[in-house]
C-alpha cells in the first residue's frame, strides 16, 4: 500500500473514531439528563396520579406523556446547560492543550451539541408537547374506544351484514385522534398565517416565503420564543424573589435582642395585678 493510501485511511479512521466517540458522549449526557429529568418530574408529580389508575389502557397513556415530558425537560435542561458546557470546555481546552485525555472536548463535539439541541428544541416544541397534552386529553373516535370489562357490560356481538374492517381500539385509537387534532391545527395556524400574508402584502414574493417553513420560519420561531421565555424570566425574577423573601420573614422567628425586658416584667407585673383585682 502506498504512503499516501495509507494516510487517507488514517485520517478516515480518525474520523470515523472522532464521529463514534461524539455519538457515545451524546448518547451518554443525554442519557444522564434523562433520568435526572424523569426523577425531577415524578418527584413533584402527584403519587396517585400513578395509583390510582386502573385502567390498563389510561395507565400507559399516562406513561406515554410522561416519557414525552421527560424528553422535552431533558432537552430544556440541555438547553441551558450548554452554553456554560461550551464555556467551561474550552477554558480547560486552553489550560491543558497537550493533554491526550480532554482532547475529545472539541469544537466539533460542542458544534454537534448544539445542532442537536437545535433539532430536538423544534421537535419538542411543534410536536411532542402538543402531542403530549392532547394525546391526554383524548378518548378515541366514536365507536373505536375499547370496552371496559370491569364495568360488567359485555361486548356487542356480531352485527349480521358484510364483513367490515375492524376499527382500531384503545391506544391506537387515541393515537390516530391525536394525529389528526394536530394535523388539523397545523393547516389552521398555516391558512391563518397565509391570509395573514396575503392581506398585508398580496405578491408572490409573500407566498413564497411561506414555503420556506423549515429554513426560515422554525428557526425564526425558536428565536421569538426564547426571547419571550427570558423576557418572563427578567420580569417574574423580582416578583418571584420579594414573595420568597416576604414568605421567609412570616415563617422565621425575629430576634429579640433588642427588647427591653425591664419593661416586659412591668407590663406583666400591671396585667397580673390587674386580674387579681378582678377575680
């Protein structure tokens, strides 16, 4: 083999090397933020909104949100994780530049991080919690909920007639009414912003601006929505910080080493003598 094959395969299994090990690393902090997230979320979630569930059916539809809201917290807590991740690795990065053990904290990594973070923030937000909240909120279309056998109703036997294409039951059933809420919503909020468009400014250029929904507006959405979140961040701050200080003054005992006890004896001293003359 000659010397330059042999250094073109090197540097692809370089690559190849450098492209597992930031997936691994990937897989692992997301992995992480997972499970903090789910104990974060059961912990402040109700105990009986696990127990007290009897039915099969709603129990795995309760599992089901919970493993979407899981992912999006995961991915929020990412979010805001990584700017200091970035910070902190490059600091190290230029600490230690000769050391062979943190050299797999890169650019590339951090590049890859953030396009991640990216992806998943649009998927969560357009799709998974809207998903979450009305695959809770869903019953199944009329006809395909399934049967409760505890109620003691027994199934509806066989209607006499051509035979017809079962109609989906229990999970699948919510699935297919949630999909179509969303997908109904979704041509809702696009013909609002279309008529929108076109009342404002009635060219082509308009509409054809409105076919750029991946490269332009999601981006663009995902901007105004941060800049709302720390927009409420800057104003509940204060609101929130004077209601923790006003909570802790009622609850915590004030000190009393400015009282003057002489005077506490005399005004006891009048209140018993005070009761004394009337009993």
């Amino acid at each position: 083999m000659a010397p330059a094959e042999q250094d073109a395969l090197a540097v692809r299994e370089q690559l190849f090397h450098q492209r597992v090990r930031e997936c691994i690393i990937c897989a692992l902090l997301f992995a992480s933020l997972y499970i903090l997230c789910h104990f974060i979320i059961t912990h402040f979630k109700k105990h009986t909104d696990f127990t007290a569930v009897h039915d099969d059916e709603d129990a795995a539809v309760d599992r089901i949100a919970l493993g979407l809201c899981t992912f999006t917290l995961a991915v929020a807590l990412g979010a805001v994780l990584l700017l200091p991740f970035s910070i902190i690795s490059n600091e190290v990065l230029l600490s230690f530049p000769q050391n062979y053990y943190i050299q797999w904290l890169n650019g590339s990594l951090v590049h890859g991080l953030w396009n991640l973070i990216f992806l998943f923030s649009n998927l969560s937000l357009v799709f998974l919690m809207p998903f979450a909240y009305f695959f809770t909120e869903s019953e199944g279309f009329a006809g395909s909920k399934k049967v409760n056998d505890s109620a003691g109703v027994p199934p509806a036997g066989p209607v006499p007639g051509p035979s017809l294409t079962p109609l989906p039951q229990g999970i699948m059933a919510r699935v297919y009414e949630t999909s179509v809420v969303l997908l109904l919503l979704t041509l809702l909020v696009l013909g609002m912003v279309w008529v929108a468009s076109a009342i404002v400014s009635n060219d082509a250029a308009s509409r054809q601006s409105l076919y750029d929904l991946w490269e332009y507006y999601l981006p663009y959405l995902y901007s105004c929505i941060s800049l709302f979140g720390v927009l409420l961040l800057l104003l509940c701050t204060p609101f929130g910080l004077s209601t923790m200080f006003t909570v802790t003054g009622k609850l915590l005992v004030k000190p009393r080493l400015l009282e003057d006890l002489d005077e506490q004896l005399s005004c006891t001293r009048l209140e018993e003598a005070a009761v004394s003359r009337r009993i």
